[in-house]
C-alpha cells in the first residue's frame, strides 16, 4: 500500500500541480505580455506544436524516451518551443518587434498546426486512441521521472517572473512609457516569452493538452486581489497548481472509468469564471 500511495498516487499529485501552476503562471504572464485578460499560453501556438509534435511521433512510432519524457512527449516538448521560435522570427521586422504581429503570427501558426495534426490522425487512424492522451489531458503515466524534470523549471520560472513583475507592472503603462522609466522593454519582453512557452510546452509534454487553466486562472487571482504582478504570479501558480489537483481527483472519481482531465477543467472552470466575471460588474 505505501509503495502504490509513493509511485503511483504522490507522483500523480505532484505532477498535477506542478503543471496547475506552470500553466497557470504562464497564462498570468502572456496576459500581462499581450496586455489582454483573454490570452492564454497556448495562444502564441505551444499547444498546437505539442500536440503536432505528439501525434506525428505517435504516428511514426517513435518511442525514444529521454529525460523523463516519452517519445510522443519529447517531441511534443520540442515542437512547442519550435513553433513558439519560428513565431517570435517571424513576427521581427526592420521597424522593430510589435505585440499584435506577434499575436496573429501565433494564431495562423497554431493553425496551420492544428491542420498538420489533424492530417496525421487522418492517414493513422490506428493511433487516434494513443493521441487522445494528447489532445484532451491525463496524467495516467504520471511518473517521479517527470516530477523530476518539470519542478526545477516551474521554480525558476517563478522566481524569474516575480523578480522581474516590476517590470511587467511597467509594461501595463505600455513599451513607450516603460522604457523612459528605465525599464529594457526588449530584453524583459524576450524573457517572459521564453518562460511562458518553457513552462506552457512542459506542461504539454508531461500531461498532454490541458485547456482553461491558463485562462480561467490568472483572471480569478486578478479579480480577487488586483493587478499587482508579483502578488498575481505567486497566487497564480498556487492556485492553479490546486486547481489542477483537484480537477484531477473528479477527473478519476465521477465515472468509473477516468476521464481526461481536460473535460473537468472546462466543465468546472467556465460557470465559476463566468460567475466571478458577472459579480465583479
């Protein structure tokens, strides 16, 4: 019993939360970034790649596993990053970087992804059972493994983001008034990229697409405590790390045979956002 409670039940609810609260930091820090209550981490075309990178391995059979991910998650890890790289590339200009190319960038990038995924499931149909992990969440293989890989970086991240939340508060002022009051806008605007699509592609590749989270999330902690971004990345993560465990414990318990994690997440998370959103007016 002490070894099922260790390997299977702690490590499944470490995982659990360590991506609540990766998810939800990243989605703290993307609506800051974009200045917009209604972004997400996926909106810049992580989960897209990730899903992408997935089923294509679950489509070529890929099974070559490496620092505690799978095959399928070692390339949905890579494909996440990628797509957020080429988006970030694409969206440089001569005149210089703007928030809403980089925006709309992601969107068609997220698409033209989503279109590829679909092509694979398409021509393997055989393997659509194995990418529902993937496409809709679970944390079935939970393992110390992935525990292991993904908590070092959901403390770095954190600690990254709330020593630079002075800055993010700066960016609300917008790019302009931020950099004459000293703030390095590009420099603080790569790194909050970079970390939001590190934590949002982990989470990805360890536990499959997980929707609202990094929406729903953020938007209550600001609701309830206010703007202030040192305060709202640490509630955030919190909060979405307990979140996410919970949502996990119905996702196991309300039929008898599981459910993917990403039907409770919506189920529970749109009534008590739309709820808060009503009552805050």
């Amino acid at each position: 019993h002490t070894a099922i409670f260790i390997d299977l039940r702690l490590s499944r609810a470490l995982l659990a939360f360590l991506v609540g609260a990766a998810l939800a930091l990243s989605g703290a820090i993307l609506q800051g970034y974009f200045r917009n209550p209604m972004a997400d981490p996926f909106v810049v075309g992580v989960s897209s790649g990730a899903a992408l990178g997935a089923v294509f391995a679950t489509a070529l059979g890929f099974e070559a596993a490496a620092f505690g991910f799978s095959g399928p998650g070692l390339l949905a890890f890579l494909f996440g990053l990628g797509i957020v790289s080429l988006v970030y590339a694409l969206s440089l200009r001569r005149a210089g970087f703007k928030i809403e190319t980089l925006l709309l960038t992601g969107i068609a990038a997220g698409a033209l992804a989503s279109a590829l995924t679909s092509f694979f499931l398409f021509m393997r149909s055989d393997s659509y059972d194995q990418a529902v992990f993937w496409l809709l969440g679970s944390f079935q293989l939970a393992e110390w493994a992935q525990v292991a890989t993904i908590a070092p970086w959901v403390v770095i991240g954190l600690f990254t983001s709330v020593w630079l939340a002075r800055d993010m508060d700066l960016l609300a002022l917008g790019d302009e008034t931020a950099q004459a009051l000293g703030s390095p806008v590009r420099r603080v605007r790569k790194a909050y990229l970079a970390i939001s699509a590190l934590l949002a592609a982990l989470s990805v590749a360890v536990s499959g697409i997980i929707g609202f989270v990094g929406l729903v999330v953020p938007h209550w902690v600001r609701l309830l405590i206010g703007p202030n971004h040192r305060t709202l990345f640490v509630s955030s993560a919190l909060v979405g790390g307990t979140f996410l465990l919970y949502c996990d414990l119905l996702a196991r318990n309300v039929l008898p045979a599981e459910l993917p994690i990403g039907v409770i997440t919506a189920v529970v998370g749109a009534p008590f956002f739309l709820y808060l959103l009503h009552k805050k007016r």
